[in-house]
C-alpha cells in the first residue's frame, strides 16, 4: 500500500502547525490598549473600605452593620424601612455612575416591591464574610487583598536613590 505524496505532505503540515503552539497575531491585527484591570476602581475591598469609620485601613464587623444602617436610613426618605422602585433606580443608577462595571444593584429578591434593609444590605455582608477568613469579625488589609502602607520609620521595599548611604557603607561607583 502506498500512501499518495500528498496525505504524507499534509500531514507534516498539521505536525508542524501543532508542534509550534500558539501564534502571536501579525502587528496589525495586535490591539494598542492594554488589557483593562478589572478592579480598577478598587474592586470588593472599595465597597466595603467606605465603612471603616475610623480610617484605620480595618473594616470591623461594628463599623461596617453602622455604616449600612445609615446609609439605609438616608435613602428611606419616607421612613417606612422600604425602598420603593423609584428610589431603588436612583440608587442603582448611583452606584454605576460610581463604581461602572464592579458596581452592585439593588435587588427585590422576594418581590414584594419593597427593598427591605435585609435586601439592602444583603451583598456587603456577604462580602463581607467571604474576606474575612480568620472569622475575628474584622477586614484587614491582607484579607482585602491590599497592602498594607509603610509604618513610620519602616524600611520600604524601594530605598531612595537619592538618600545617602547608611554609615559604614560604601557608595557604589
């Protein structure tokens, strides 16, 4: 039996185009924009970051069911603990126009035409358990997935190059 000239060429081609991995496109098909960063407006962390009362860079449990309730209570004008349609809509629309795609709507998950403060606070707690691994009740920095800013007089991670050199050191030439 032979094998026609042909099929063997074809399949050297196809060994040859699989052995070689993946291509990069020609230049004129390569997008110029970087690739967006997701969380470019701070992400989760920001959602929850705005309640830490205390500007300490920890959201503790307390700070974050105090803020949630004074939020709720400035958007329930008519102090009945229901956010109607109207006032659900202003809120979503707030929150777009500020956070864009990372952005959190309102729900009316039991349909009731009412949100409810248990609906309203419903994604940062959960968030909020999520992020806090250790269960202390608190957020830190680590658990945000931030890092943490130098302490005063701690070392950073880039020295100054413009610093002098400790004593006893020699500058390089």
């Amino acid at each position: 039996m032979r094998i026609p000239l042909l099929v063997l060429l074809g399949i050297a081609l196809l060994a040859t185009a699989c052995s070689t991995g993946r291509r990069q496109p020609p230049p004129w098909m390569r997008s110029a924009e970087k690739p967006r960063d997701e969380n470019f407006r701070g992400g989760n962390s920001a959602m929850l970051l705005k309640f830490d009362a205390n500007k300490d860079g920890i959201v503790a449990r307390e700070e974050l069911i105090a803020g949630l309730r004074a939020e709720f209570a400035a958007h329930d004008v008519k102090r009945n603990g229901c956010l109607d349609g109207d006032q659900v809509a202003e809120i979503n629309q707030g929150r777009v126009d500020a956070d864009q795609s990372t952005a959190t709507p309102l729900m009316d998950w039991n349909q009731d035409g009412c949100i409810n403060y248990t609906e309203f606070s419903a994604a940062p707690y959960s968030l909020f358990d999520q992020m806090d691994r250790n269960r202390d009740g608190k957020l830190t920095q680590q658990e945000m997935g931030q890092k943490p800013p130098p302490k005063p007089g701690e070392a950073t991670a880039e020295p100054d190059a413009n610093a002098p050199p400790p004593p006893g050191q020699q500058v390089p030439q």
